[in-house]
C-alpha cells in the first residue's frame, strides 16, 4: 500500500497524545477502494498503540498481512468494540498462503496455475476479535481465529487456535493459561452485562464501576437491566438468581 499523507494514518507513533490511533477513524480516512476497507472492520472505540515503532511508525493496516488475498477468498478481520492493540501486533489472513502441509513441496509458486491464478486455496474462515480484548506486545494473530469476548493476548504471543472469552492467553503456540473471572462471573459479563454495547453516556458515567478491580457484578446487572427495560439494551439470556448474583459479588477478584 502507498503511504498516504493523511494525518489520522500515518503520525500513529510519534510520542505523546498521537502515540495512539482510533481505528474507526484509520478504517474511515482509507480510500474507498483500498482493499482494506473491504477485508477490515472495526467497532466503536478500539485502538491501536504505535509508540514501539519509533517516531515514523507504521500505519496499522501495515500489521494486516495478505489483506489482497483475504479479499480474493472472501475472508476478513472483524475487530469489536474497545479493543486494545499494542504495537508490533500482526494480524495473518489469507487462509493457508499455499504452503501445504502435506504436499512434500511448500513452496508457494508451485500452486500457481499457467495463468497465474493459486491452486488449491484453503479458507480458514474470518479472524475475528472480541469486544473488549486486549492484544500484547508483538502478539501474532494466525488466520481464521476467534478471540473471544474480554480476553487477553500475552504479549509475543502466536495465537493459532481460538481463544475463549475473558482467557489470559500466551506462548508458542499460545493456550489459555488462566481465566480473569469464574465461568459465572463470565456468564454474567458475556450474556447480561454486556458493557461494550452500552450507550457511550452510559459507560462514561460507570467508567470507575467498569475499572474497579473488584467488581461490583450485581451493580453493573442492574444498569444493563434498566437499558434493557428502556430498550437501550436488547434482553439476552438470564442465568441465576438474586442470592446467587449476590454471593459472587461478595467473593473477592483474586487477579
């Protein structure tokens, strides 16, 4: 891709207030036929951090690689709502590459037909990113993973293989290592709280409830329960009761 001379692009790692970009802002400032406006997508208040490239850093579409031939299979990178990319991340796509496995040559110019084209092309289906996961330091995203809701990627991570939500993920090859929340504290926050689809006035007014490191679960029910009954907040599924809500609420975060 040619670098642009957009201001929203390109300054994403000069040090201080710019050292970060708005991706919605990046998706938006591309032309209309870039290819990554076709392969990409992101939701409301994600972003990438480009202070490890040093002063003329690297556009974040410069971590998204075969984009072109992502686009050609149909695939694309799906990032949510309030995600968090460090730099150096790289996102994979493009299905296999054509480096077969099981063929006895990996090369790639022998899956190419007379007329150019590759042979053989193997889908791996969209690579999708959470809401709200956090992605470390020189982490590498293989094609067609999911990363779940809340999870976190350890920094230098290769992530091959999906990651559930709210996993503290890392290695090579990475594997989930430990949970931030018990599965029904996650129940709660993937199917009742649901706060990366709340209104930006709602989360600007719980912004201190939302990084409490102990949690008030049951406070944060109710504020999805009252969007839900103004209808600013579709209804999901309901698990537990009030006693129950409340003895985990109680129970201390050990992270």
């Amino acid at each position: 891709m040619e670098n642009t001379e957009n201001n929203s692009i390109v300054p994403t790692g000069i040090k201080g207030e710019a050292g970060f970009s708005w991706l919605s802002d990046v998706m938006d400032a591309l032309p209309e036929d870039s290819v990554f406006r076709e392969v990409v997508s992101v939701g409301r208040g994600s972003y990438f951090t480009g202070y490890d490239d040093g002063f003329d850093a690297k556009p974040f579409v410069d971590h998204i690689y075969y984009a072109d031939l992502a686009a050609q299979m149909g695939e694309k990178l799906k990032i949510g709502n309030f995600v968090c990319i460090a730099p150096g991340v790289r996102f994979v796509l493009g299905g296999n590459q054509n480096h077969p496995l099981t063929a006895v040559s990996q090369h790639p110019l022998f899956q190419l037909d007379p007329d150019g084209d590759w042979r053989n092309l193997q889908k791996r289906g969209d690579t999708v990113i959470g809401d709200g996961a956090w992605i470390g330091l020189h982490a590498t995203i293989m094609p067609g993973v999911k990363i779940g809701e809340g999870a976190r990627i350890l920094p230098g991570a290769v992530v091959v293989r999906d990651v559930e939500p709210y996993g503290i993920c890392g290695g090579v090859p990475a594997v989930v290592r430990k949970k931030r929340f018990s599965d029904f504290e996650i129940k709660l926050l993937t199917n009742r709280i649901r706060w990366t689809q709340w209104p930006d006035e709602v989360i600007r007014e719980n912004v201190k409830d939302l990084l409490n490191p102990n949690p008030d679960f049951q406070k944060l029910v109710k504020i999805s329960e009252k969007l839900e009954h103004d209808g600013l907040l579709p209804p999901l599924l309901r698990i537990g009761n009030q006693t129950t809500l409340r003895a985990f609420t109680d129970k201390q975060n050990s992270y």
